[in-house]
C-alpha cells in the first residue's frame, strides 16, 4: 500500500525546486516571478495546438505542467446559474529546459 504526501510535505517539494534565497509572498510563502519574462503563446486552430503541445513536449524541463481550464457560466434572467458552456481555454504552464517559463492558451 502506498501513501500520499501532505498538503505540507508536497509544498516542501515544490519549494525546494527554487533558489533558497528567492523572496517569497508574506501570506502564501510562494516564491515570486517575474511576470514580464513570461512567454506567453496562443493556438486557434486544432494543427496549432497539436504543435505547440509537440513543442511542449520537447521542449519541457522537469515533466511537470500546470493545468487550468476556462468555460463560461449561463446564467437565467434572474441571475441563477443554470448551465456552463464547453471548456473554451485550457492554459498549460511549465519551466523549459533552461528555466523560463512557458505559457500556452489553447482556444479549443
């Protein structure tokens, strides 16, 4: 039988990938980046994202990706929610090989 890590222990991992001296958040203890070093790219069509997720894939440092999704919430003239539309973003981050980090927002 195997275990899972805490919540605590799996942000020791996460946190030991950064530089010790790096300043980190006052509340959430995260380090900072540098937003404007970002490399940010968009795909449309269905041949742009398969190359960009090819990219991706070789271009990737330490197999680890972040994954977000975006969709719409319906809601009824009174303001109710009552429906979602499909996912219309999926966002996926990693660190390339050299430390940069990439940011592809897929339109599907």
């Amino acid at each position: 039988m195997s275990t899972m890590d805490s919540v605590f222990e799996q942000q020791q991992k996460y946190d030991s990938h950064s530089p010790p001296n790096v300043a980190r958040d006052p509340l959430s203890g995260l380090p900072y980046y540098n937003a404007i070093e970002l490399n940010i790219r968009t795909a449309h069509s269905p041949a742009d994202i398969t190359r960009v997720v090819d990219a991706m894939k070789e271009d990737i440092g330490d197999k680890k990706v972040g994954l977000d999704a975006e969709w719409n919430i319906l809601r009824d003239s009174r303001g109710i929610q009552n429906g979602r539309t499909k996912i219309q973003w999926i966002q996926l981050a990693y660190r390339k090989r050299e430390g940069g980090i990439q940011v592809l927002l897929l339109w599907v």
